[in-house]
C-alpha cells in the first residue's frame, strides 16, 4: 500500500489519507484542549494567587491594627498599674490617718467619760450646795424679818412707847424662831 497519493488507486489512497489524517485532526483538537485546560489552570491559579495576597495583604493590615491596639491597651494598663500603685499608697496613707484619729478619738471618749462622771459629781454638789443656799436664803429672809422687827422694837422702845415695841416683837416671833435667833 503506497504512502502518498498518486502511489496507488483512489480508494487505499482515501484510507491512508484518513487514516493519516485522523490523528493530524485530532492532535489540534487535543492541543487547543490543553491549551484551555493550560489556561483555565493558569486563570485558576492566578485568581487563587490574587486571593491569597489578598488575605495576605488584609491578615497583615489586621496584625497592624492589632498590634496597635494591644499596644494602646498596654498603654492603657501601664497607666492604671500607676494609678493602682497611687491608688494603694493613699489608701494606706490614709489608713494611718484613720488609725490615729480611731485612737484620739478613743481618747476623747475616755477623757469624755471621766468629764462626764466629774460633771455628775460636780452637779449634785451645786443641787446640794442650791438646797442648802434655798433653805440659808429662807433663813436669811426670816432673820431680815425678825431683825426689823426688833429694830422696830427697839426704835419703840427709845421713845418710850413699850406697847408699840411689844407689838413690833410680838409680830417677827415665829419669823426670829425659824431663823434660829
């Protein structure tokens, strides 16, 4: 069987053709397929590529802002460990205080408590004192009663009108009786 045409008759020559031909036709065929195939890899790729960078480029941007956020936060504990720290200096500054005050004002409360038994004393002297005035000032004014009544008396007497006198002493009797005279 000849190999190329005019080699033999019409119809090995339509065989050989075809068959020679087939895989010429379909070799095309197979390369444009994996050509596509080679492009929609390489697309693939390419779009994958793309979106890797992408999260790459949007992990990075959220690691900044992260890292920019832990570190304003780290400010921000840095500033209240200080404040805590003068925080804790005062309470126990002022603790002291309270401490000392607690103790004067026990203090107080005691010296206030022996006042206040002193005062009591102190009061029922003056009552006693008071009574003993009441009763001397009820004394004084029947003494004042009685000695008028005597120097009435008496001025009676010196005019030598002894009914008068008489009278006089007789009036101041019970008042000279209590004063004890």
């Amino acid at each position: 069987m000849p190999l190329h045409p005019g080699a033999g008759d019409a119809e090995s020559f339509l065989v050989v053709s075809t068959a020679l031909a087939a895989p010429v036709r379909r070799r095309p065929l197979l390369v444009t397929i994996a050509g596509i195939v080679a492009l929609v890899v390489v697309a693939v790729a390419v779009r994958v590529d793309l979106d890797v960078r992408r999260d790459a480029h949007h992990a990075r941007s959220e690691a900044a802002r992260d890292a920019k956020r832990r570190a304003a936060l780290v400010r921000d504990l840095d500033r209240a460990d200080v404040s805590l720290a003068a925080t804790r200096a005062q309470l126990a500054t002022d603790e002291r205080v309270l401490a000392s005050a607690t103790g004067d004002r026990d203090a107080l409360n005691r010296a206030l408590g022996v006042a206040t038994s002193d005062l009591a004393g102190v009061r029922a002297s003056v009552n006693g004192a008071q009574l003993q005035l009441l009763a001397g000032n009820g004394q004084i004014q029947d003494l004042g009663q009685c000695l008028n009544g005597v120097q009435n008396a008496l001025n009676a007497a010196a005019v030598a009108d002894t009914g008068s006198a008489v009278r006089a002493l007789a009036a101041v009797a019970d008042s000279c009786k209590q004063a004890g005279a």
